[in-house]
C-alpha cells in the first residue's frame, strides 16, 4: 500500500484516479490544482504524485519543479499524466519529470504504471 496525492483540474478524472488506486489498495489525497497538492505533499509525505499538467494556480511541471527544488521531497516520483504534454518533450527533463501517462488512459495503463513506479521506488 502507497499513499498517492492525485492532481487534476477535473473531478472526473481525480474520481477515476482515486476508484483505480484504491482498488489496487493505494490510499489516494486528491488535489484541484498544483498549489493545493504542494500543501498535501508537505503535509503527507506521499510515495507518488499524479499530476495533470494544464491547471489553474500552478502546472504540473510548475508543481515538479518545486517538488524537486525541496531537499524533503526532491525524491518523490512525479508522473504527468496529461494530453498537453508528450514523452520526449524537453521541458519534463528539465521540470524533473520521472514518468509519463497520456490522455486518454486506461484503467489498467494507470494501476501498471504505478505499480512499477511502486516497486522501484519502494
């Protein structure tokens, strides 16, 4: 069990992502928007961030960028999940990024993901 902080600008992806970790056995905090999920991470240390990536208040990558300039949370694997952004784009390197989900995902694509972050993480 993990716990994940789950960020996105839409309800019903935040419900999908939250419905598909727990039923993987993951405790999932789930955030609106980057600022709010730089508070949840302060406050509960989270094994793994889910974040889209085009949010009001504060990006995605914004939101790695501050994840890895906190020696406390540098660590933290941050996983962006978004339609905006593409694996090979030079500005998740440069943000810190340490995976990619593309939108649409499904279910299944979201839980392996996570399990393998999961496992080479913990």
């Amino acid at each position: 069990m993990a716990l994940v902080v789950a960020v996105d600008d839409e309800p019903d992806m935040l419900q999908l992502v939250s419905r598909v970790l727990t039923r993987e056995g993951h405790v999932v905090i789930s955030a609106p928007d980057g600022v709010a999920a730089l508070e949840a991470v302060r406050k509960h240390r989270p094994d793994l961030v889910i974040s889209d990536n085009q949010m009001p208040r504060m990006t995605g990558l914004d939101l790695c960028r501050s994840l890895r300039a906190d020696p406390e949370h540098a660590h933290v694997p941050v996983v962006i999940a978004s339609g905006s952004v593409a694996a090979g784009d030079p500005r998740l390197d440069e943000a810190g990024v340490t995976d990619t989900l593309p939108k649409p995902y499904l279910p299944g694509d979201l839980a392996g993901k996570v399990a393998r972050l999961l496992g080479s993480a913990l």
